[in-house]
C-alpha cells in the first residue's frame, strides 16, 4: 500500500540502535596486555595486537564470560557454538587491517530489553550481541581535528584489541525519548553486572542510531540512516529528533532519503553525510582460520548463571515494594548504586520503616545538597548511620519533619553526631500533651476574634483559620511542638 | 646469527664438560625457512616489504630448538611469503639445485631443501601450505614431512594460508626427521588451533615390521597428464617392494581430489589476501611515503609485493568479494569437506595410501616462470593432505634418467604420523637411495 503524502500526512519514526561497549576485563580480547585506559601511548601492545608477522590470537576466556553475563542480563539465547569472522578493511589504527569480529553466528541472539515510555512499559527486541575488537585511536593533527585536512595522523594501540560487544536492538524504537529510555536502562544493566563502566563521555559506550521514517499506516519500511558520533544521553536525543525531522521534510518534499552514514555535529546541532551506501566497504567476511569456534562450556554457564546479580528491573520492583516508595525514587537509588548504598546500609540499621524517609531524604536532602557542592556521597562528611539514626527520630515523633531537614544540612556540610546535634540545635520535638495544651489555649485566647468566627465558617474557611492557629502554636514553640499533637488538640478545642 | 650461533655451540660445550644433561638435538645444526621469527635475526620472508624486518620474539619452533640444543646457523631462502613451487619468486636470490645447478630446488622452501641435501647442516625447517616441504624435499632428493595440522605449533611462522600452514622437517633421513619432529610437535597454548595432546616419540617405530598393513596407491594422483613415466614407475617399485615385506596394496579412489587444485587456488589466497593485509607500511617494514596514509598503504604494497604475491592477493580479494564468495570460498569449503570424507572412506581399507610427490623431477630455472598454471600443478599431489589437516612426507626412492632425485609421497590420516613413520623408514631401507649431489658436502 503506497500512502499519498500530503501536508498533513503523520510520520512515524522506526529507529534501531547499535551500541558498542567496551567490556572491562583486565586484558585484551586476543592478548595478555593490560586493558586500561589512560596509560602512556603505545605501552600496551605486543607482538599479537601490534600485528606483528606471525603472530596469533588466543581467546580470553573472561570476555566470553562477560559476554554470558550480558546474555543472561538481556535474555538472549547462548548458542551451542558462536564463531569469529574476519572483517576486512584498511584503516591505519587496525593493525591486521582486519577486525576480528563475529558475523553470522554470534554469541548471544534475541535477547530483549524493558523500558519504561510514557504509554508504560514496552518490550525493545534485541536481536543481537557479539564479540569484537577495538581499533586503537587515531588524533589527526592540523587544524580541522579531523582526517581530512589534517598535516599528519599519530595512532595509539594501547586500544586496539581491547574486547567490545556490540548489542544490536530491533527497529522497535519509536522515538527519541525511547531511544534515550532504552540506552539508560541499557546501561543501568550493563553497569549491574559489572562487565562495563558504560560511559558515553568516554567512548566506552558509543551509541550509532539506524533512523527512518513512514507515513503512519504504512507497513514498508522507510530508507534509513546511520547515525554516528553522539556522545551523551543528550546528543542522541537531540541527534534522533533532528534527524526524524530533516527526514519527514525530505519525503514531504517529494524528495527521496538517502542509505548513508550521517555525523552528528553536537555544536552545529545537524546531521551530515559521512559516506553513501555505494562508497561504503565490501568487508569480505569469512570465518577466522586462527581461532576455533567459541563453546562455552555448561560448567561455565552454569557459573555465570549461579553467580549472577540483582538485575536494576528487579531491585526496582523489590524496592517499592519492600521499602514502599515510589517507582521514580526506585529509578533514581537504582541508577545511582552509591546512593542506594547509602540508603541500603542506612536501612539496614534502622529497618523498613524507615526506608521511605530514608530514600525521600537521600534523594533531596542528602544528593541534592551534595551535588550542588559537587561532592560524592562516599566522601561527604554524612553517613549512613546519620541517616538511619535522624529517620528514627521522626519516626518515633521526636523530630519534625523540618527539624530533620536542617538537622540533615548540618550533617551534609560538616557531620557530627545526632544526639549532640539535636540538643546543641534545641531540636528536640516536644510532644507533651500538656505543655502543648498550654500553648494551645494561650494563642486560642490570644486570637479570640477568630476564634469566634470558627462556629458559623464553612470548610475553606475552618482550613484556613485551622492552618493560621497552628503557625501561631508553632512559632510559639518556637518549632519544637509536635504538629499531629497541636492539631488534633486545636480541633478537639474548637468542636463542631 | 653467526654471533648466536657461536654463542650457542659454546654454550653445549660447557654444558657438556660440566656434565650435565644435553639437549635431543645437541651437535647439530639446523637452518630456518626465513619466514619463521627469530630473535634479533632479519625475518625477510624472501620480500623487499620485509628486507630488513627484525623481530622481537622467536618463533615457537625456533625456541624449542634452542632448548633442544641445536645451533641454528641460518635463515634460507623460499618463494616470497612462501608463494611458489621454485624458489624463484624470492625477491633476493636464485636457489639452484644441488643436484644439477641448472634445475630449480622446487619450494617453496627451496633454501632449507637444498641446505640439507648439500649437507651444509643436519636438517632444517620448512612450512608446508600446500607442499612447500614435501615437493622440494623430492626434488632434491631428501626426506621433507607436512605434520598433522595443529600438530606443531605455527606461533610465529609468518602466515599464508592460516588453514593450511604447518611448519615441518627437513632431513636427510627418516630417522633424523623423526627426530626432529619429535622436538616440534606438542601442544603450543600461543597457537588456538594446536592440538592438546601429549606424543609417542616417532623414533620408536622406525624399523618396525610392515606386515599386514594396507597400502593404497591413489588413482586419481598417477597422471597420466603432465606426469613423468619415471616417477609414476617409482611409484609402484615402491609398492612392490612394501608387499615383498608383507603389506598388501591395493588401489584406491578419492574423486573429489580432482577438485582439490581449485579449491586450494581459492582458499589459499582468500586467507593470504587477508593475512597480508597487515603490511601497510605504517608499523614495520618497508614504508613508501606518499602524501596521505592510504596513498602510502598503496604505494607500500606497490613497491614491497612481488608479481606471484599481488597475483594472489588479487584472486584472494575477487574470491572473498559480495556476490562471489558463495561462488568461489563457500564451494571451495564444500570441495574440503568432500575430501575429507573421501580420504576417510579410502582409510577403512588401507593403513596409508601413495603417490609421487611430484609429477615431474626438478625443472630448469626460469622454465616454469611464465605460466603460473604450470607452475601450480607441481602440487597437485601435495596439497590435498593441506587441505584435509592430515599429514604425508616425501620419502627419496631413486633418480630418473638425468640422475634427479624422485621422491615417493606416504599419507596418512590426521594423527598417523606414527604408521606414516614406520612405511616410510621401511620404505628408505628397501629403496636404499644415494644419489650423491653435485654441490655440497660429500
Ligand atoms: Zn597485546
């Protein structure tokens, strides 16, 4: 069915992503050197990932448990037998000038991934995940920064042949939003079961988006685009959403979209073509004659099974319903494992009852503060006890809820211990029903105009007189009244 | 490698008077195929884009002769990466046979045939892809084995075709090649594709009885096109001689062997083109400076490659290419699994099966260099052991008219190096070869 495009015609976009992430074990794919980032130039390589004549690769075993991992996490099935192909192309930081790469047997295939869209929750199909090899990294010296233009090119190896899993999602994603959902639900997962450090900013995630649009009702396809260079959450939103646009104005415009790799310029806020599909290489793929295919044994799988970790999709669910808050604060302690941890230990000292102040606390008290200093919380002079012990007090009513937040400033910026704190500050809340009533029976005599106002006002306005009673029983005591106890004996002294 | 050497020989002697325990292969001398890496020793492969390439590490191999106590005294010369049945297409020099200078050595680890034949030292080491070892060894007049792929470890032999190399001896006799097989084989955890297992020393079966065991001689490897009467003669004096000692011989039929020079001329470069792939002039080797890194990359290539090398890379690149792969790799794949079977079938019968190793004795220098599809079929009795991962040797049985060595081809299974030995060492002490070359040590 062809659709007759129209100004009104809707759109809809269909986007698949390819993430490349940098697997964080100690050596290489194919060699015993040190997988890290940040050494000198050129100090991590050796005759196999340096390319030299004659050398060979050996498998390291530990990024074909990482790869279980990862199989485990997203659901995907872990076949008998995987296999490397070589896939061939010059370039001067590969240097085999072939990438030792799986191609139609990999490792991990149909996995899958939940995220949370704005209609609820929705299932990205990951069709995907393979083992492969980093390329070492190129600096182009000269003005433009890039290849072209450059007066010369230095190459460091420390990265090449450093293990990368490339995870490949079905064209289930619909927009931005959801691309950015599935990317950081992605890495909240990858992040769980420690195979990653999953930064965007530091290459060690990099995000290529297959973008292209239809009219809506349309079952074909539409020409899609590869998008590359995006750098953060950030870019790849605005990157995808730049593009669905520049695409629904091309075929708007009755002009066709064409298949090419697009760059993404973060400053200039655009898209542009990096090569058509009919300059792009022929890889003549063929299985890799020095390695033997990958078996994982059931040992092994068994292993990593047994041994695998609290998923975040889980520790959600466990969380609001153990600790009965909220599906965003579960969201927020989940993607940030060491406010959880601090939460989770605070918890563990002062019990489930306390964990939903502890959480709420933590999140705006304790993070928000801290991340305007921009301290971390493992370092910050508050600690877990603290926590537990000030979320105690309000819940045995010896605090206010008010009391607590300044109680937990001064404990942000410079620590202390609780019970000194409280008395040092005159923080203690005072929940002695008659010296309450004393207070409650002054102000009431104080006030007696409004109170006489009180038998013929309707509900609004027994709010109001209600609220205006009680700011004057609390600065009378000068904060420290209980609030429960000054109202219930406010009302109970006004009757009907 | 005069200094190491010399080093080396020292080093025996005191190990020597100081008593202690001497190495399998103390005494001797031993000299590299120049493909295979040695330490602070030029590795030129026989290319300008290796000339004077100095690696930094030793080939396994090359370390388990150190260890064994051989001195190895030099790298020989071979057909640029090993490309070639002559030795010709070494971008340095021309090897001559030591029989009759004017034949070629075959190759194409022609040098280390002809180092061992000329007697210059105990054995040698070649790499065979596709009869590399075996085809020299009968031309001149020595024995040349292709062990068991994975049987010995390819950890530093400069790659050609990755599926079909292996790495054996040269030696001018079964007993001394068996020796030093012996030291190469074992497991090699630096090599994926070497295989775990521990061996039984061939030197144990030499000499031992033949009889009963089954002898094949391979119809479709027996011409009668571009085959030497004398050869093919040889061939069956041979086979008598096994049944006067109690084998029994009969025929036997590999047909997808017909298939095997194509194959082989598919998957050998495929794997080559990828291989060399690495010699960009941006690391090591030679470097031609243009004005862009890919500019570079090209006129490198250009100026380091050889004729017979860019030919191979070119059918490698076309056999791998979208829309002929399943043409050309994916059948040539196929043609492999059918011979494996064939050879399979054809081992239910017979203990070890025979061939000439080569069509023809050794030819004239520069009379094949014209036609690479002549130049080609020199191995079309060798390569099917590569392209099946089994193993088969070159034994010397006699000379043909003009007094050039023949050599016999001994197969067998993958891992029958053991029945593969004991017909062999039967095989030398029938025969009783001793064609004394022309040039050399005697
Ligand atoms: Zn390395």
């Amino acid at each position: 069915m062809t659709i007759t495009i129209s100004k009104d015609t809707q759109f809809e976009a269909v986007i698949g992503l390819e993430v490349h992430v940098e697997l964080s074990t100690a050596t290489k794919l194919f060699c015993g050197c040190a997988n890290d980032f940040g050494s000198d130039p050129n100090t991590n390589v050796c005759p196999v990932c340096m390319a030299l004549p004659g050398s060979l690769p050996v498998l390291n075993e530990r990024v074909v448990e990482f790869a279980l991992r990862i199989g485990e996490a997203l659901d995907f099935d872990v076949p008998t037998q995987s296999v490397f192909h070589r896939k061939n192309y010059f370039y001067p930081d590969m240097p085999k000038n072939f990438q030792t790469s799986q191609y139609d047997q990999p490792i991990c295939m149909d996995g899958k991934l939940e995220i949370q869209t704005s209609e609820g929750t929705k299932v990205i199909r990951i069709e995907r995940a393979h083992m492969e090899e980093d390329t070492g990294k190129s600096t182009h010296v000269g003005s433009s920064g890039r290849l072209h233009g450059a007066d010369y090119s230095l190459v460091d190896y420390n990265r090449a042949g450093v293990p990368l899993m490339e995870i490949v999602s079905r064209p289930d994603i619909s927009s931005s939003q959801e691309a950015r959902a599935y990317v950081s639900e992605l890495r909240a997962v990858l992040k769980s079961i420690d195979v990653s450090d999953v930064k965007m900013e530091e290459g060690s995630m990099r995000v290529d988006a297959n973008v292209s649009v239809r009219p809506v009702g349309q079952e074909q396809l539409g020409i899609r685009a590869e998008i590359k260079n995006m750098n953060s959450l950030r870019s790849l939103g605005r990157a995808v959403d730049f593009e669905i646009a520049r695409q629904i104005a091309l075929v708007k415009s009755g002009e066709p979209v064409i298949q090419e790799t697009r760059h993404w310029d973060e400053n200039a806020g655009k898209t542009s073509s990096m090569r058509s599909k009919e300059e792009a290489n022929d890889y003549r793929y063929f299985p890799e004659p020095d390695l033997v295919p990958v078996v994982p044994t059931d040992d092994m799988r068994e292993m990593v099974h047994s041994s695998m970790p609290e998923l975040p999709a889980q520790k959600r669910t466990r969380l609001v319903d153990d600790w009965n808050i909220s599906d965003s604060d579960a969201r927020t302690l989940v993607s940030n494992p060491e406010l959880y941890e601090f939460v989770q230990v605070a918890v563990s000292i002062g019990g489930t009852d306390i964990a939903k102040d502890a959480t709420s606390f933590a999140i705006i008290e304790v993070a928000g503060e801290l991340n305007e200093k921009g301290l971390a919380i493992d370092v910050a002079p508050i600690t877990s006890e603290n926590l537990a012990q000030v979320c105690t007090l309000v819940a045995n009513a010896e605090l206010s809820r008010n009391q607590a937040k300044t109680l937990l400033g001064y404990l942000v910026d410079r620590g202390g211990v609780v019970s000194s704190l409280v008395q040092e500050l005159g923080l203690k809340q005072v929940s002695d029903t008659g010296a309450l009533e004393a207070i409650v029976d002054e102000v009431l005599a104080q006030y007696s105009d409004d109170v006489a106002q009180w038998a013929d006002a309707d509900e609004g306005k027994r709010k109001k007189l209600q609220g205006f009673f009680m700011g004057k029983c609390m600065a009378q005591s000068k904060g420290q009244g209980n609030p429960q106890i000054f109202n219930s004996l406010i009302e109970s002294k006004l009757g009907n | 490698m005069e200094s190491q050497a010399l080093e080396q020989a020292k080093e025996i002697d005191r190990k020597k008077s100081a008593g202690e325990t001497l190495g399998a292969l103390a005494g001797t001398t031993v000299a590299i195929k120049d493909n295979m890496a040695t330490i602070g020793v030029k590795t030129t492969c026989a290319s300008k884009m290796l000339e004077n390439w100095i690696p930094v590490y030793d080939a396994t191999v090359v370390k388990k002769l150190k260890e064994a106590d051989a001195i190895i005294v030099g790298k020989t010369n071979l057909d640029e990466f090993a490309m070639g049945s002559s030795t010709e297409n070494s971008a340095f020099k021309t090897t001559k046979n030591p029989h009759d200078t004017s034949k070629v050595p075959g190759g194409s680890s022609g040098g280390s045939a002809a180092t061992v034949a000329a007697g210059a030292v105990t054995f040698s080491l070649g790499s065979d892809t596709g009869g590399s070892i075996r085809q020299p060894a009968s031309l001149c007049g020595i024995v040349g084995v292709k062990p068991t792929y994975g049987r010995v470890s390819r950890y530093g032999l400069v790659a050609f075709g990755s599926s079909l190399d292996q790495i054996g001896p040269f030696a001018r006799n079964v007993s001394d090649a068996a020796t030093l097989l012996d030291v190469l084989s074992g497991y090699d955890p630096m090599d994926s594709t070497s295989i775990n297992k521990e061996y039984k020393p061939l030197t144990d079966v030499l000499g031992s009885d033949i009889k009963g065991l089954r002898v094949g001689i391979i119809d479709e490897l027996k011409g009668p096109q571009g085959f030497q009467r004398e050869v093919l003669d040889a061939v069956d004096e041979t086979a008598k001689l096994l049944e006067k000692n109690g084998a029994t011989v009969g025929n036997v039929s590999i047909p997808a062997s017909a298939y095997g020079l194509s194959a082989y001329y598919i998957i050998a470069p495929a794997e080559a083109s990828s291989n060399l792939a690495r010699f960009d002039g941006m690391r090591y080797g030679l470097r031609v400076e243009e004005q862009s890194a890919a500019l570079t990359n090209e006129a490198t290539r250009q100026a380091g490659f050889g004729m017979e090398v860019k030919r191979r890379i070119m059918l490698g690149t076309y056999a791998l290419s979208a829309g002929y792969y399943d043409a050309f790799y994916a059948q040539a794949q196929k043609v492999r699994t059918l011979m494996i079977n064939d050879f399979k079938q054809a081992y239910e019968n017979f203990d070890v099966l025979l061939s000439p190793t080569s069509p023809t004795t050794a030819f004239g220098i520069g009379e094949k260099t014209q036609d690479p599809y002549q130049m080609y079929l020199a191995d079309v009795c060798t390569l099917p052991t590569n392209i099946v991962g089994a193993t088969s040797m070159s034994v010397p049985v006699g000379v043909d008219d003009n007094g050039l060595p023949i050599g016999v081809q001994v197969f067998a299974p993958p891992l029958g190096e053991e029945v593969m030995f004991q017909v062999a060492s039967a095989i030398e002490e029938q025969a009783n070869y001793n064609a004394v070359p022309v040039v050399g040590a005697f």
